[in-house]
C-alpha cells in the first residue's frame, strides 16, 4: 500500500488494500504468513473499530506495551520518528510482546475478501477498495453451520470467540482491551 497516509487511512482500508493481497497467495490469516506458521499465544486481545485510523490501532498497541495510558506520543512517533519508537520498544524489553487483533489474526479470505460495502472508497484516490478473486469457501453471519456437501463453515467465527473467552479469562497473563 504505497499511498498510505497515516493521517487518512482507516483499518478497513489496510485490511483492504494491503493485508488481503498479502495473504491471498496461502489464503489463511495474515499472522500466520507474517509468523510462517509459528504459533504463539497472545498477551493481549484488543478489539477496535474499522473506521478508526490504522495508525491509531498501531498506536495503541504500542503505548499498552510501553505501558502507557494513552497513545498521543507514540502516534506522533509512528508519524516522525519510527526508528525512535523501535528503540523504546526494544529497551523497555516490550518489543516480542503478542497482540491478537482480528485484522491480522482472521483468515480475510474465509468471509471478506471478494464483496466491498457501497461507498467503500480509498480516501486517497477516491476508487473502490479491490476484491479479491481467489475463490475460497466464505462464511458470514447468517451463512449455515453445515452447507449441502455437509462442510462445517463459520468455524472462523466459533474459534474467535473461543479463543476470545479462553484467553480473556482463563489465562492470568492475557489481557483484553478496546481501541473503539
């Protein structure tokens, strides 16, 4: 996503534009391409909002690992300084810390990839955001449990909240947070 502007492009837009054609080679969730299949269990879930500004999300990740409050300085670092924020990470000893965020974490091309909302445009050029043609079985909320040839669908969606509920409340390391 060469035109990125951190100051204009929402989650939806990166979702759109650079994590569904980065992972539509494997088809499975961009965390596991970017791990090459290493698994690992999150420190924290945080949920947010697709509208809001990717940087944003980023930002708040990163100050929860810095262990701020708020994210307004480590966003002004994703904006002037990257390699400063690299440094802080890494010296407060923060920088292997695991997010689970669904962006990253769900298979794209299990549900989203090939229908776009009306209206659903680049800020930047204005055009709609692409879909993907790669073919794969979706599952959306209303879609069956079982289809026709008796394949289970939405098992993406029964292990996010699976994996939500385990990991919120059953291991005392993990947090969960909200970027809405």
């Amino acid at each position: 996503m060469l035109h990125y502007k951190p100051d204009v492009h929402r989650t939806s837009d990166v979702v759109r534009q650079a994590i569904i054609p980065l992972s539509r080679p494997s088809g499975v969730a961009y965390a596991v391409t970017m791990m090459e299949g290493a698994c690992s269990l999150p420190d924290a879930i945080v949920t947010h909002n697709w509208g809001n500004l990717f940087r944003d999300l980023v930002a708040g990740i990163c100050a929860d690992a810095l262990g701020l409050s708020e994210y307004a300085l480590v966003s002004d670092l994703l904006d002037t300084d990257v390699v400063a924020l690299e440094s802080m990470l890494a010296n407060s000893g923060k920088i292997q810390k695991t997010y689970w965020v669904c962006a990253f974490c769900i298979a794209q091309h299990s549900c989203i990839c090939q229908t776009i909302s009306a209206g659903d445009v680049d800020p930047v050029h204005g055009t709609e955001h692409p879909t993907c043609d790669c073919g794969r079985p979706k599952s959306f909320n209303n879609t069956p449990e079982v289809d026709a040839s008796g394949l289970v669908f939405r098992l993406t969606f029964v292990l996010f909240v699976f994996l939500f509920v385990v990991l919120c409340f059953s291991i005392k390391k993990n947090r969960c947070f909200s970027l809405l």
